[in-house]
C-alpha cells in the first residue's frame, strides 16, 4: 500500500525510478549521483582483510571490529538491493597548500574550515530520502560515513570516480573535492557503469606525501599518514612524523591538493561549505593559547571539535616546534604545567627544538612533568 504523499501515478519502471531519483538529487544540491550494486568485489573485500592483517588501520579499531558489514552491503542491511551514490563538491577558492609557507599559521585541512559536512550531507540526504520513501513506498537506509560503508568503492562501482594511487576517489568532472553519502534502496535498480582509472603514470600524490604514507600504488598505511596523525591518534605523535607535519594541524590534504584532475575542480557552491576566514589560516599563537571552552566555543558546528581541546593543543605546539619562531616560547612554557598530559609532553618536545639551549640550562625537576615519566619517555626518547 502507498504511503502518504506518495506521487500520483509515479512510475514502477526501474529505469524510469533511477532517472527520477537522479533528478532529485541534483535538485537538493548534490553534484554527482551514481547508482551502484549492493555488493563489493571480492578484490575489495580482500584488500580490506589484508589492510587489517597487517595493521595498518592503526588505533581505529571500528574498522576491524565490523569488517563483515564493510565488506558487504547486505550484512549492514539485508534488504539492500541498489545504493544510491551521492557526491557533495567541497572544493576550495583557494590553493589549499598556500598555508604551509606561513610557519607562524596552521594549516587546516579543507574539509574541515566550515561546517561539520556530517551534519550538511545528511540533512540532504535525509530530505531526498525521505522523497524516495514516500513517492515510492519502499524503506531505505542513509548513511554519511558515520557507517561501516565502502564508500569509495560504491563510488567507483556507481561510477562517480575512481579510487586514485593515493586511495582517495577522483573525478573527472570534480577533481579531488568531494563528500559521499549513501542511500540504501530496497528497490533492484540499473546500475550505472563503473568508473575506470585514469591515473595512468602519473604518482604526484604519491611523491607529495611528506610522511610516506603510500607503501605502493593504491596502498594506504594509515600510521603514517598526517590526517591519522593529527585526528585519529591519541596518544604522542611519533617523533619520526613530527618534522614533517610542519604546520599542518588537523588533516592533511597535499595527495589530493596536487591530483592534476583538480585542473576541472569547481569551487563548492553550497554555502555552508565555504571556509571560514578564521579558519584558512589561523594564528598559532592564537590556537595554542585556547583552554577547553576557548577550544569548544571556537569549533563549535566544526569536525575539530571531536577530538578534544589537548590532542588539539598537541598538534598545535608540533607546529610551534616547526616555525622556529621564538616569540611563541613564552606560550610553550606556560603548557609545561598544562593539566594534560600529552599537552605537557608536547610542550616539553617544542621547547627543546625551539631553545635546545634553555631547555638544557633548566632544572629537570623544576619541570611539572616527572609524575608523567612514561609519557615523557615517549616524547624525549
């Protein structure tokens, strides 16, 4: 039986649902649509196992923990029969690796100077949802990569993009820029032809990663990679990737930044994508004296705010460490008796490379640090 609202005399023709549903979406503002199996290749599968084998997932434990329903559409839900693939362009106005020339700025990855994209993709898909439920009675599922989804290769299947060297989706339309979100159909819809790969020879984001994240060609370790670094990770940041973390201090966007498709990138013309100014290019000397309602106040509605004021404060005093800009010392000290422990840890590691010869003429024991001597191993070693 119909549900309320459904459209008078919509059609059943599978062919003629898709051709709509399409529609719809680029009406509420998405930039790519594609309609995909609701499965996975083997291959994708077995990628995924060996990712995990060798542990390169780092600390995301979720990742392993519901490997089954990532890898296969139908364990997340049963009564999937097509997925609905949806891009939402979120390119930048300006080049996003500018930043890093500024040692006395943070650069914060693009997807994460404007609204949380979480909160922006799912109220339209929510909307457009809520539109193929009622004009067609069927259920469906959403999701925003909140999800054990595979969603980069949904995409590729629904022919949006490709999974380029780096692992990350390109288009040949959008470039690098784009937030996916899925809608689960219980209805048996045509699926649109895969996207092939056109990397070709090319590697620029292979060579442009400055921690040597890619062990190979379409290979991700995530333990080196800055955007696990500076998000993801929760404890000190390896001292083998502080160096080349430079200013960066929440994502990490120069694999997808030199990807030579952006040349057909299109500024994002959704409005709650545009950056904010206060967050192209902040002041570190404005971030690192942030306290937690400082810290909760300023990225309130923002992705930065997940990971909490001190891993924060942790990256940020990386990138202190990497100026060599000594008018930040005196902020540096002042966290020396932080209330975090990884805050002090951090502070202790910026100190020493900005005044290796203060840290040297200071009392060991005047530091508010020896009830952390683990941590502080694991900074100093």
């Amino acid at each position: 039986m119909p549900v309320p609202g459904q459209a008078a005399g919509s059609s059943r023709d599978p062919a003629a649902i898709r051709a709509a549903l399409r529609a719809q979406a680029l009406a509420e503002g998405f930039d790519a649509v594609g309609f995909a199996p609701a499965a996975l290749a083997d291959a994708t599968r077995e990628n995924l196992a060996q990712f995990l084998k060798e542990g390169r997932h780092g600390g995301m434990g979720w990742l392993a923990e519901k490997a089954d329903r990532r890898g296969d559409p139908r364990v997340l839900w049963p009564d999937a029969r097509s997925i609905m693939v949806l891009g939402l362009n979120y390119g930048p106005d300006e080049d996003p690796l500018s930043v890093l020339a500024q040692k006395d700025r943070a650069g914060i990855s693009v997807y994460a100077r404007h609204r949380d994209y979480h909160d922006v993709v799912k109220k339209k898909l929510k909307r457009l949802g809520r539109w193929v439920a009622e004009t067609y009675a069927t259920e469906i599922k959403v999701f925003v990569d909140t999800a054990p989804v595979m969603e980069k290769p949904l995409a590729q299947a629904g022919g949006i993009g490709w999974q380029g060297k780096h692992t990350n989706l390109v288009s040949r339309e959008l470039g690098s820029w784009l937030f996916l979100g899925e809608i689960y159909l219980a209805l048996d819809l045509p699926s649109d032809a895969p996207e092939i790969d056109h990397c070709g020879s090319c590697r620029a984001c292979l060579d442009a990663c400055p921690t040597g994240a890619f062990p190979a060609p379409y290979q991700l370790d995530a333990r080196r990679c800055i955007s696990y670094l500076t998000i993801e990770h929760a404890g000190p940041i390896p001292r083998d990737f502080r160096r080349a973390m430079g200013n960066r201090i929440y994502g990490c966007d120069d694999c997808l930044a030199v990807c030579p498709w952006n040349k057909f990138a299109a500024i994002a013309s959704e409005a709650q994508l545009a950056a904010r100014d206060d967050l192209r290019a902040p002041a570190l000397a404005d971030l690192v004296a942030l306290d937690d309602a400082g810290f909760r106040a300023l990225f309130s509605g923002s992705p930065i705010k997940r990971i909490g004021r001190d891993r924060f404060i942790r990256n940020v005093l990386i990138a202190i460490a990497n100026s060599g800009e000594p008018a930040l010392l005196p902020a540096v000290e002042r966290l020396l008796g932080d209330a975090s422990p990884i805050v002090r840890g951090a502070a202790i590691w910026a100190l020493r490379q900005l005044a290796p010869a203060r840290w040297s003429a200071m009392a060991q024991a005047a530091i508010p640090f020896e009830h952390d001597s683990s941590a502080r191993s694991e900074w100093l070693a």
